[in-house]
C-alpha cells in the first residue's frame, strides 16, 4: 500500500540525538522533519507551520486582526470587539503550533526564524490580552508571558553571540532582564515559577557573556592593576594607575574634540 510509511521510517531510524533535520520538499520549500518513536512529523519554515491558509489568511490571528478592522470601520472604534472562548481556542491551539516550531528552530540554531516565531507569539499574547471576552482565557496565556519574552531575547542574544558580538548580546539580555522584572505580577504559580526562572537564565546568560567578551585595553590594565595590589607590587600599582589615567584623559581629549567640530 502507498499509504504504509515502514520504508521511509526504517530509511531514518529514531534516535535522541538524531531526530530532527531539514529537507525540501517536492514543492521546493524548505520544511523541518523530526523523526519520532513512531513516526514523523513535518513542519513548514515560512508561514503557519501546518501550511494552511485559514480564511485565505496567513493564520488565524492575522484573520481576526482583519476581523477587528472591518469592526473598526463600520464602528469608527474597537470597542465592542471581542474574542470568544472558541475564538481563543482556535488562536491557543495556532500558537501552539508556532510555539513547537520556534523550539525546533531554538535546537537547529535558526535564530533570525526563532525570533520570527516567537516575536509573532508575542503579539498573539497581546492580541488576546486586549479583546478576549474571558479573563480566564488572558490567564492562560499571560503565565507563560515571561517564558515567551525569555526565548525571544535569547534568540537575539544568541545570533549576536555567534557573530561574536558580545556588547549587542548583552545588551539584548539586560534589556530582557528588565523587560520580564517590569512584567505586572498575577497570582498564578505558572506566572512567577517562569518570571524567576527566565531572569535566572538570562543572568546566567549575561555572565557567559561577559566570560567571553574580549577585554579592552583599560579593563586589562584594571586586572593588572587588581594584581599588582594584590601582590604588593605599589610601585608596579602606581605606573599602572598612570597609564589609565592618561589613556582616559586621551579618550576625554577626542571626545571634546569631536563635539567641538561639530
């Protein structure tokens, strides 16, 4: 039978460590495979991961978001929109699908589509926040806002990283670091085991970060200054302590004279 898919499963036997790869497909497209105990699941890298087209629309959010203007336009407002708890359902059981796909791109190091994916969830989560009729149906999704906000920020820090672009990254993690602690507390223990959980890693992250990050010519004389204090070296100490002074003054010379050409 053509439907018995024995042949392409023994072709790719399952493995842990050997579960998920990217093929293109007879249409040409690239689209991820992962290889499970039994069988295979396909996903597509552009687009709603099913390949689908709800309504004619790229997704089903992107199909309400029209909802919400052709209402704006008939009402001169918003107000009055909202999202049911089967709307919600639709849009929770959609993201769901971004959500295995941005995991997938999160272990193949596709980092620039991990950011798409998570940055499209993001706004999922807002759009529900906004008009869901529930509060029961904002909860569900709010609880893992701080999980969400994580894997985005780590997908921007870690393609700086691999370009080696160790301040962008940094700066990347720090402002997700702020961005979760800013995040309204809710009573829900979802909610504050992510919170505490995402900032845990990013602080993590950002000392990985620093570990790495080449040192500049004044941090180095820092370390060697450190040292020669340590080990009692004063008159070591002391040249040290004038070369950081007269490069700081050199670097405070060019920065008046740049502003004064301007």
């Amino acid at each position: 039978m053509r439907d018995d898919i024995n042949e392409v499963l023994r072709a790719w036997e399952y493995g842990r460590l050997n579960n998920i790869r990217k093929i293109k497909g007879k249409d040409g497209k690239e689209k991820i495979q992962i290889r499970l105990p039994l069988g295979i699941e396909q996903f597509e890298v552009d687009g709603r991961p099913d390949g689908k087209r709800p309504y004619g629309k790229e997704s089903l959010l992107e199909y309400y978001r029209t909802k919400v203007e052709v209402h704006k336009k008939r009402r001169g407002t918003d107000e009055g929109f909202g999202l049911t708890i089967k709307d919600c359902s639709r849009l929770y059981e959609e993201g769901l699908l971004y959500y295995y796909r941005y995991v997938l791109f999160f272990q193949l190091k596709d980092y620039e589509r991990m950011v798409r994916d998570t940055q499209r969830n993001i706004e999922y989560f807002d759009f529900v926040k906004k008009y869901a009729i529930e509060e029961e149906d904002r909860v569900a999704l709010e609880q893992y806002r701080p999980y969400i906000i994580r894997m985005n920020v780590l997908g921007k820090g870690l393609a700086y990283l691999e370009r080696k672009e160790y301040e962008e990254a940094w700066k990347k993690m720090e402002e997700g670091i702020r961005t979760i602690e800013s995040l309204p507390d809710i009573e829900n223990a979802t909610f504050t085991y992510e919170k505490g959980r995402s900032l845990g890693i990013l602080r993590g992250m950002v000392k990985e970060i620093l570990g790495k990050k080449p040192l500049s010519e004044k941090d180095e004389l820092q370390k060697k200054l450190q040292e020669s204090i340590e080990q009692e070296n004063y008159e070591r100490a002391a040249q040290l302590r004038d070369i950081i002074q007269k490069l700081e003054g050199t670097k405070r010379g060019g920065y008046k004279r740049r502003h004064k050409n301007k």
